[in-house]
C-alpha cells in the first residue's frame, strides 16, 4: 500500500468524521427551527443570523459545566456509558458509500473509507453495540429512573433489530450482495430499493425510528415519566455526549435509510451526467442528491416527533414482536416467491 | 396491607417487599414518584410499590405546598380572602374569585344586578376554557406531544389579555368586588372576547384532530385509569372527571348561579371514566363554554356594573375627597369594618375542575369565623392510586394528568 492511498483515506476518514460531527451539532439547531416551525414559535434566533451559532453556544456550555459524578459504586462504568455511544455513533459512517468516485490530479478517488464486503452486517453489529452505552450508563446512575430507562432501552432496542435485520433479508435477497456500494450501484438511474420492496422499506424505516430512540419510540428518556431516562445522573458533556450521539445515529440511520433504499448517491440522468458533464461533476450533484436525501429523512424524523405521541412500554413490545416481525417474515416470503417467478423456476 | 395501615408507606412496602422476594426471584421496589418530577406539575408525592414497570401499590402524600389557606382567611376581612382563593386553582382563578363574593353576597343578602351576572358568566367561561386548555394539552405532553400544547396554549395567552384588561392582572387575577366588578369592562374586552371566539375554535378543532383520533394517544388513554360510576359517586368525584364516568352532575344546572339559568348548553358525559373519556368531555365542554360566552355576549344587558350596596362597595374616589359619607364608607370598607349577620352559607360554583365550595360560617365580626374550601383536586387525588393499581408506570402519569390535580389547589 503505498503512502498516497494512506494519506488518501485519512483525509477522507477525517472528513468524514467532521461532516458526522457537524451534521450532528447542526441536527440539534435543526430540531429546535423545525419544532418552532411546527409549534408556531420563532426558534433560536439570538445566537448569530437565524441562531446559527446556537449548536456552537450549547456546546460552550457544556463543556464549562461542573462535571458531577453521583454516588454510584461504579465511577469506571459511569464514565464509560456515554463514550460508548458516541463512539458507535461515529463508528458507522465507515463503510458508507458517500458518492460514486472523484478524479482529482488524474487520481480515482473512491468516496468510501472502506468498501467491506459485508458492509450491512458490519453496520448492524456496531449499531447493536450502541445499546452498551445506555444500559452501562443507565446502570451506573445507581438511580431506579435511569436503570428502568435502561432497561426500556434494552429490551426495545434488541426487539427491533430483529424486525430491522429481517426486513433487510428481503432486500439481501434482491441483490445478492452486503456490500453497500454494489448496493448502492444496483440502484442506478430509477432502480431505487423502495419501489421493489416498500413493505420493507416501511418496516426498516420505523425500526429505525426505535434503533435511534426517537418519538415515538424514546421510552427510555421520555421526560414525563423517567425525568431524562438514562441520562438523569449525568452533566456537562458526559450529557451532551448522549445527546451528541443521540444525533449523530440520526444522522447516520437517515443515510443508510437512503443508501439502502433510496438510491444513495444516485440520481434519474446520472449517467448521462457522467458522460456530458465529465465524472466530477456528475459525482459532486450525486453527493449533494445524498445529502439532500439524507435531510429529507433527518426532516422526516423531527416532522414525526414533533407531531405524534409516544407508545407505552408494552404496546412497543407488542408492536415488535406481533407486528413487525411478522409482516418482516412474510415480505421475505413474497420477495422469494416473485425472485422464483422472475427467473421463471417457478412454474 | 390494610392491617398495618398506620405505619409510614416506605416501612409498610418494605415488609411486602420481604415477603415477595424469593418467590420466582425477582424482587418489588419502591418507587419515589414526587415531589418533584416533572409529571407530577406540583409538589406531591406519590410512593410507588413497583414490580418492575407495573404499579401494584401507592400511598400518596400532601402538603408539600399547604399555606393554611382555611386559617388565613379567619384573620382577613372578606374583600382580603380572595387573593387567597387565586392561588388554589391557579389556572383558572377568575372561577374561584368569582364563587367566593357570590358566597359573600349570599352570605350579605346582596342582589346583583343582571349586567353583573352575565359579566361573571363571561369570565367564568373563559376561565374554564384556559383550565381546559391546560388540562388537556398537558395530557397530550405527558404522553409525548409537545406540539399541541405549545400551539393552543397562545389561546390561552389571550384569554389572559382578556383578564388583564379587565383587572390588570393575569394569573392570579383578584377579579371583581362584593356586588359586582371594581369598573365596568372597557370597548376593548369585548372586541377582544369576539376575537376570541372567532379565532379560537379554529385552533381547538386543529387541537382535536391532532389527538382525538390518533391511534397512539388512544392506546395510549383508552382503558387507562378508569373509575366507576359509583366509586366516583363515594370518593365524592364531580366535575368532567365525575362526567367522564357517565354522571350529568353540573352545578351550573343542578343549582343555576349567576343566572346560569338563562343559557342553553349541553351537558358532555362519557362512558367508561377513563382517560380518554375525560380527555374528550374537557374537548366538549369547552364548545359548550364557547357557546355559552357567546349566548351572553349576545344578550349582555346594559345597566349598572356593581349592586347599589354602599355598605360593601367603594365609593368613586372624586366622592371620597369631596363627600363625606363616601370618606366614611371608604374608611370602614377598607379598615374591614363592614356589618355582617351571623349566618351559616354554603355556596358551589362549577370550577375548571368540579364543584368548587366555599362554606361560610360568620359570628357578626368582621372576619369569617371558619371558612371551609371544597377543593375538588384533593377529593381527586384520593382516588388516585385506586385508579392505578395493577396499571404501568405510564398509565399513572396519564391519569395524574387527566384528572388535573393541581398542586395549589391540592394543598390549600
């Protein structure tokens, strides 16, 4: 390997990491402008022109915040907690095919840090991860709030992979492949995994909503029950930790939402473009078409938050387990039996 | 449990909690809901015995905010005891003001004009309105959705610039005198009350259909702490949440005030007495209110805006510097120094949240010699954790909000 392609992916990886970060910190202002949109209200408008500087402010905050540590018997946990999270949170963004491919200086650049052949699994392993650090650090709170937020958190997070990972069978099925960028490749021009598999496509999407803990699904940290779920006992930055992550899975759940099922990078024309417009330009609209798909979905779930009440406890189970993986199973059925009809092994 | 009902809750629990420990492995814990947590909107505590997520016990404790209201008010003459009544139910004090100089007039033998009636009618509605208004899109926060609260609650801001034009406060109003209001209401308030029912029932149905019918809020309230008709009936429940349990008990019909007589409005019941049904009686009284405000808008009288009662009501102040019968009646009015028979009232009006009683008992001297607050929140609260027994942790925020005990009122 020579030293150009390490500088390469570095740069990329730290890039990467940047645009996670600030897409995260920017997510925060975005919830608060949607929600006074859709509250009538005007939003965080003192800090810098249409308090753009707000996320920058909060964060000031934060870290300038006395740093309380409860009486629990273990601080090492305590601490741990929210540093898993946040180090899940970031640890996904690695096998996203962020575009096709850029030439810079005659060089093919590939917009991916890695292209793992089993990118879906590796996705789902570090998202499952991310449960560690709310049961670690609602545990280590040493407080019956936190510990039932905790265990909210849990049995939720665990139920919903199973109707997530299910519901992604039927799409595996489809292309034969876990690779993200052959995924991604598959869904050139109009081929968009949602119009072959909408019923997987829905349930995808709402185990997503309960894999980022976000209304309706954000038992954990609902405020009127659990006052602030596992993250009651903590301060400072420990907190916005948690928060920080609570953002950055958003973010990173929209993209793979719409890696998986929204064509990714591609656009209708994108071949043309490639050839009438050369490669980089071609590749930067399919960027910027990501990242607005990736917006419409950060949109999409502020929109629901905003809007709709949260389950209780054991309707979201019974959600899970009698709703969801069901329909999962049988959409894995139907996407068998018309692959069969289509290559005409059928009848 | 009921054998040792004299020990304090937490002792009490623990010694469940001993007995159940080893049975399938799994242990009971005690669960501190209060004093202060963000669902319980006040100061009360409520002890939990929890098995796991379930509710199977609860003891609930008051008096995190008692100011010994009943106390007070035996040292205040009687135009000082209705800042007192502000602070009970706060969020919809013009009622409370309202029912306690009726006590007084009834008390005094005072007519009131009908102008005044209306007037009270009219404000009382609207307090009602803003009660509702909190009431239930506060059910719809501790369920989850913030936005509704936040969107009607800019209607209930405008009910308070009604109450601050016509007595210049907001929350704790101190609205009107014995016989009738301090001044007669400005142009504005009624430009503004049109205003209000204009706009105002455009956002409530958008409130309506943002709950009414969502799956979620129905699952979430529907079969969520029920009372019967009867265990209603002996806690002594009135008001939507007797309502709520199919009862047509209202005081504004069962013993008409203030000319509650003249007015055409529904009654609003439900069925089961859950959440739900109380979530939806509160939707439909404040229709009712509306209708009401408007019938009396329409027929407003004109007349006088206090009865002629020299006695208790102040004279204008250019008649106190240049008359001195009204000097005379200003002193005593102000010094307390009114005549008062020696007489016995009980007098209900139909509060934001159910009979609210004023019982008065006078020995002749210029304070009330007991006076005794009806307060429906603390009849309420007792019933609380018969209706969450067996039920989830979120089923009892549910229905603390549903039944809208407010800590002020709570306590006294």
């Amino acid at each position: 390997m020579d030293q150009a392609i390490i500088l390469e992916k570095s740069i990329f990886i730290f890039t990467i990491f940047a645009i996670t970060m600030l897409a995260a910190m920017y997510s925060t202002w975005a919830e608060r402008k949607v929600a006074a949109w859709l509250q009538d209200r005007i939003g965080p408008n003192r800090a810098g022109p249409l308090g753009l500087l707000q996320p920058l402010a909060d964060g000031m905050k934060l870290f300038s915040k006395e740093e309380f540590l409860p009486n629990t018997p273990n601080k090492f946990l305590f601490v741990a907690g929210p540093a898993i999270s946040m180090s899940v949170a970031l640890m996904t963004s690695a096998v996203i095919p962020w575009g096709d491919k850029l030439i810079i200086g005659g060089r093919t650049v590939i917009l991916q840090a890695t292209d793992i052949n089993i990118g879906v699994l590796y996705v789902f392993g570090v998202l499952s991860v991310g449960v560690y650090g709310i049961m670690i650090g609602g545990w280590a709170s040493n407080n019956k709030f936190s510990l039932m937020s905790a265990m909210r958190a849990a049995s939720q997070m665990i139920s919903y992979e199973v109707a997530m990972g299910m519901s992604l069978i039927a799409l595996l099925m489809m292309s034969g492949d876990l690779s993200l960028k052959t995924i991604s490749e598959q869904q050139a021009e109009w081929h968009w995994n949602v119009l072959y598999q909408p019923l997987g496509f829905i349930i995808f999407l709402v185990c997503s909503f309960a894999e980022t803990n976000r209304t309706p699904f954000d038992l954990a940290e609902c405020e009127a029950e659990l006052i602030g779920g596992y993250h009651t006992e903590y301060s400072s930055m420990r907190m916005g930790f948690y928060l920080f992550a609570e953002y950055a899975s958003m973010f990173i759940s929209s993209t793979i939402l719409a890696v998986l099922y929204f064509g990714a990078y591609n656009y209708p024309g994108m071949a043309w473009a490639v050839e009438h417009w050369g490669v980089n330009a071609a590749n930067g609209i399919g960027i910027a078409v990501l990242f607005i798909k990736i917006c419409a979905f950060i949109f999409f779930f502020m929109w629901v938050r905003w809007t709709i009440p949260r389950f209780r406890y054991d309707q979201l189970m019974r959600l899970g387990w009698q709703g969801l993986i069901p329909l999962a199973i049988a959409n894995i059925f139907i996407t068998g039996v018309i692959i069969l009809w289509h290559d005409g092994k059928l009848f | 449990m009921a054998d040792d009902l004299l020990l304090p809750p937490e002792q009490r629990f623990d010694a469940v909690i001993k007995q159940n420990q080893n049975e399938d492995g799994s242990e009971l814990s005690i669960l501190n809901l209060g004093p202060t947590h963000p669902a319980t909107h006040g100061i009360f505590q409520n002890i939990l015995l929890m098995d796991g997520e379930r509710i199977m016990d609860g003891e609930g404790t008051v008096g995190y905010i008692h100011r010994a209201f009943e106390k007070i008010a035996e040292n205040r003459p009687f135009y000082q005891i209705t800042p007192l009544t502000d602070r009970m139910n706060y969020c919809s004090s013009p009622i409370n003001n309202m029912g306690w100089w009726m006590t007084v007039e009834k008390a005094l033998n005072i007519e009131v004009p009908k102008r005044v009636q209306y007037m009270r009618v009219i404000i009382m509605e609207l307090a009602r309105i803003a009660d509702h208004i909190i009431c239930n899109s506060v059910l719809g926060v501790d369920t989850g959705a913030l936005t509704g609260f936040l969107y009607v609650f800019q209607y209930r801001e405008k009910i308070y610039e009604i109450y601050e034009e016509i007595c210049g406060a907001r929350l704790t109003t101190n609205m009107g005198r014995i016989g009738g209001f301090e001044r007669d209401w400005s142009p504005e308030v009624f430009k503004r009350i049109n205003d209000f029912l204009e706009e105002f029932p455009k956002i409530w149905s958008e409130f309506e259909n943002l709950l009414v019918r969502n799956r979620i809020f129905m699952d979430r309230t529907i079969d969520v702490g029920p009372i019967s008709a009867e265990k209603a009936i002996s806690y002594g429940f009135t008001g939507p949440n007797l309502r709520a349990a199919g009862i047509d008990y209202d005081v504004r019909v069962m013993s008409p005030y203030s000319s509650y007589e003249d007015f055409e409005f529904d009654i609003p019941v439900g069925k089961s007495g859950d959440t739900y049904d109380r979530f939806c009686v509160r939707n439909a009284e404040v229709w009712e209110s509306l209708k009401i405000i408007k019938q009396a808008m329409e027929k407003m009288p004109e007349g006088p805006y206090h009865a002629d009662v020299p006695d208790y009501y102040l004279p204008p102040k250019e008649d106190v510097y240049h008359n001195m019968e009204a000097l005379i009646y200003h002193f005593k009015i102000v010094m307390g120094e009114v005549p008062v028979p020696v007489t016995e009232v009980y007098h209900a009006v139909e509060g934001g949240n159910g009979e609210l009683g004023f019982y008065l008992t006078t020995d002749g001297s210029r304070t009330p010699y007991r006076l005794h607050f009806r307060r429906p929140c603390f009849i309420y609260y007792q019933a609380f954790n018969d209706m969450v027994r067996g039920q989830m942790l979120s089923d009892a925020i549910a229905t603390l909000s549903s039944l809208n005990v407010i800590a002020g009122e709570l306590d006294a």
